[in-house]
C-alpha cells in the first residue's frame, strides 16, 4: 500500500469543472467540503483547480495536478448533457473508450423505479463509461463515479451535484482513499484571541512561535475583533501529537491570559450560550447601534430561548426612556453615547425583562454622525447583573458595517467576562 511520504500526510488536488462556476452562477461548495473532510483523516490539500468545460483546459489541469499530488479529485462535467464533458475528456487523457456498464443501467433504474420519466436516451447514455476505470456506482443520481489508477497516483471523476458527491465521498471514495494511503495523526486546535490585532498579535508570540516542533505549523486568521490562531501538526503517533499540542497550548495561555476568548473553533455566540446555560443565567439586550444584531446571533443558535429573554432596539432616545427608563436628565446630560446612558439601559433591561444578566450597547457606528469628541466608531457597552455593572468605551472605525460586528463581538467578550467573575 502506498504510504505517505511526510509527516504532512498525502496530497491532494482537487479540480472543479463547470462554466457555472467561473461565471459566479453557483458557488463552488464542494471543494471546501471535501478539503475539511480529508483534512479530518489526515489528507493535505495542496490546492484546488477550477477549470470550464474545455477538454484542453481540463487535461492540462490534471496533467499539472499528477505532478503535485497523489490523489486527484474531479467533480463535475458528468451530466448527459453536450456540455458535459468530463467523461470523454478523460478518456482521451487515459488513452481509453466508453464502454457499456451494464451495472450503472441496474443503478439507475432501480434509483427511477418510481419516476419512470427521468428515464430516457441521456439518462441510459451514463452507462456508458471509460474502459479500464473502476466503476463505483452513484446511489444518489445517475452518473457513475471512475477511478483511475496511474501507477502508485489516483484520479477520482465524481458528480458535481454536492448531495450526491458528499454521499459518494463519504460512503465509498474516502474509505477506499484511507485503504489505499496510510497518513498520519493530524491534529488541529484553534484557539479565539481577542482584542489583540493581528500583526500584535505575531510581535507578542514570536518567541513561541519560534520554539514550535518542527511538526506543527501556525496559522493566523484573522476577522475584526478577533484572530483564530491555528496549531496544525502531523505525528505517526496520535498520543504524542496531543500531548506536544497540549504543551504548546498551556504555554500560550501563561502569554495571552484572558486574551483568550476560547479553545475551540467556535461560534462566540454558541460560546456565550454555553456559558449562559451552565450558569442558569437569562440573557436580556438592549440595542441602539447595533440595531438587534446581539439578539440576532443569540437566537440565531438553535435553543437559545432557554437562556435568551428577549431584548429592545432602542434607536431613538424615545425609546430608551419609554422602554428602557433611561432618564431624560441624563441623555441631556450626557448624550446617548456615554457611559452613563448605557447603565440605564442595561439597568433598565434587566428590570423590565426581568433577566439575570443584561447587556447595552450604544454607540455612532457611522459614515456620519461623529463629532470631535466622538468620532465616528465611538461606542459604550455596558454588562450588568444584580451585583455587577462594568461599562467600557470602545473606539473602532470608519465602517458601519465593521463597526457593528466589531461592536457585537465586543459586547459577548463583556459578558464573558461578567459571567466567570
């Protein structure tokens, strides 16, 4: 059996075929499925291809991909259609012919027992397939899947309808790939830092990163607000892979501290739910900036109203003396964007949605609206419960759209940080 060759694991091309894909009339789903689950089983992507239904095209872009990788993945081209060319192109590619499958035509009338008019000359047309390939059979449409072999490589042809590639994947191709090509443990730990810029972020840790093993590599990916930093390491041995990557995430949290918004790749507001039903505690929100964005990603996570009461979007000031009991004294004061506003409307929600934990934000999130004292990207967010009030100023940017995300992520570290006080 072919093994890997580094502790990187096997590599992987895949190539994506289809008009519709270059010209932004689908989204090519299938190819980020298909490299998280053979990143799962210790395959290494080493890129992906999309070519048009062009035979030149796609035989230099397999030629090219043989050269890179061991395994080759195809999807798409496979329909009864003149467009679809796929099957013939590789056939040239192999040196090889359509021949009939009897199996594929048994397949597809037993998948179109009861839809008798799916059944035509096309749709027969699949059985015919390339001479020397091993046919694996598609029980969830009509065109077959082919494997190649070409000396000690692989090429796989599948459909590119993602249902029916997800099923083949899983059920047949990628047990058949990990029979054939023994890789090694992999491991990822994505770790959410917050607070801490990017190119900070890579100054505060050079020295750690610097004494990482050579077998696991780091990765930044960064989004407003927030990085995820990637460990990624490959060991024949799954026990001493855990251990170095359990070691090397003890040392970045003595660096990062409370940075730290979570050890897993995960939603922050499935983080801050969690948190929320192991605490017993109900959530209440009380928004003007954000307009409901907070309560928005809360209930956009499935059972959330067991730790979610409900919240206001409180635009006007109007609204947050009506709703939230915000005094009219203080807004005049003070001005909706102050600290002093985002205590009573928090204060205010907690009280009247009778919560245990609240949270407000109140802010200029932009293009216009600023002033010299508070420039657009000026926010306050306060986090209240019976027995705590923290409130922060914070000072993001010129974009509305940044500013609100930037805004909402911060509001959930706040109640992070209330909550495990």
């Amino acid at each position: 059996m072919k093994k890997a060759k580094n502790n990187e694991g096997t590599l992987v091309e895949i190539i994506t075929i289809g008009d519709e894909i270059l010209i932004g009339q689908i989204v090519d789903t299938n190819s980020a499925w298909m490299g998280q689950e053979l990143n799962k089983e210790g395959f290494q992507i080493f890129q992906i291809t999309t070519v048009p239904d062009d035979e030149k095209q796609i035989m230099e872009a397999v030629d090219m991909a043989f050269k890179r990788a061991e395994i080759v993945l195809v999807t798409g081209g496979l329909g009864p259609t003149k467009d679809d060319i796929t099957k013939q192109t590789l056939c040239k590619y192999f040196h090889t012919k359509l021949v009939f499958n009897q199996g594929v035509i048994d397949t597809i009338n037993e998948l179109f027992v009861n839809r008798p008019f799916v059944l035509n000359e096309l749709t027969y047309g699949q059985a015919n397939v390339p001479e020397g390939a091993t046919i694996i059979q598609n029980k969830r449409g009509t065109a077959p899947v082919t494997w190649f072999d070409k000396g000690e490589k692989v090429l796989v042809s599948m459909p590119g309808v993602p249902y029916e590639m997800k099923w083949i994947m899983s059920n047949e191709i990628m047990p058949r790939l990990k029979e054939r090509f023994h890789t090694p443990s992999l491991l990822h730990k994505t770790v959410l830092v917050y607070g801490i810029p990017e190119s900070s972020l890579a100054i505060k840790l050079t020295d750690w990163e610097n004494e990482l093993p050579a077998f696991i590599k780091l990765a930044y990916l960064p989004s407003p607000g927030l990085v995820k930093l990637r460990m990624t390491g490959f060991l024949p041995d799954r026990k001493e892979l855990v251990n170095a990557i359990g070691e090397q995430l003890t040392s970045l949290r003595s660096i990062l501290g409370a940075a730290i918004l979570a050890e897993e790749d995960i939603p922050v507001e499935v983080l801050i739910g969690n948190l929320l039903k192991e605490k017993h505690l109900m959530l209440a929100t009380a928004e003007s900036c954000t307009g409901g964005n907070i309560a928005h990603k809360i209930t956009s996570v499935a059972g959330s109203s067991t730790y979610f009461k409900g919240g206001v979007v409180a635009y006007s000031n109007e609204v947050k003396q009506n709703l939230l009991g915000v005094s009219p004294s203080t807004l005049e004061e003070f001005g909706a964007v102050s600290q002093e506003v985002v205590e009573e409307m928090a204060k205010g929600a907690l009280l009247k949605l009778k919560a245990d934990i609240a949270v407000s934000v109140s802010g200029i999130a932009g293009p216009d609206g600023g002033t010299e004292e508070k420039p657009v990207g000026t926010v306050w967010i306060c986090v209240c419960t019976k027995k705590y009030t923290i409130s922060r100023r914070f000072q993001f940017g010129a974009l509305r759209t940044v500013n609100i995300e930037r805004s909402t992520l911060a509001a959930f570290a706040l109640i992070k940080e209330v909550i495990e006080k």
